[in-house]
C-alpha cells in the first residue's frame, strides 16, 4: 500500500505541473486530490517495493527448494529403476 508521504509527493508533484499563470493549488483541491489518489491506489491494491522485495525472496527461496526437491525425487525414481 502506498503510505501518506508518498501521495503527499504525487500531490506536490501534480501542484508543481500547474503553470505559475493558474496559480497555487487551492488546499480544497488538495486535499480531494488526495483522497481521489489514495481511494483509486487502493482499488488498485498495490504493494510498496519493500513488501515485493521481501516476496521476491520467498519465492527465490521456494523455487530452490522446489528444485532440489524435484532432484531428490528424480534420483529417488533413478534408484527404484535399478533396484
């Protein structure tokens, strides 16, 4: 989930694109700008990069284990043939 700072910055970052001609971003609009971002990034059910960091490793370590599973039984299978 994206936390409140980093909406913060897509707000500044959106208030910063408004041409000096307009003039600042009214606190209103902020704030429902805000909320329509924050409301949309959770329909979208996002994960911050430290939580697919922290995945990306389980299933690194979950694809070994499944690899010299998938040996073991391969030489398990070699040694009943023989036996």
């Amino acid at each position: 989930m994206i936390n409140p700072q980093q909406i913060e910055s897509i707000v500044e970052t959106i208030s910063q694109t408004i041409p000096p001609g307009v003039g600042k971003l009214p606190e209103s609009l902020r704030q429902n700008l805000k909320q329509s971002l924050a409301s949309t990034f959770e329909k979208m059910d996002l994960v911050s990069r430290q939580e697919f960091d922290i995945q990306t490793g389980v299933l690194a370590k979950t694809r070994a284990k499944l690899e010299a599973l998938e040996k073991q039984v391969a030489a398990l299978e070699a040694q009943q043939k023989n036996d």
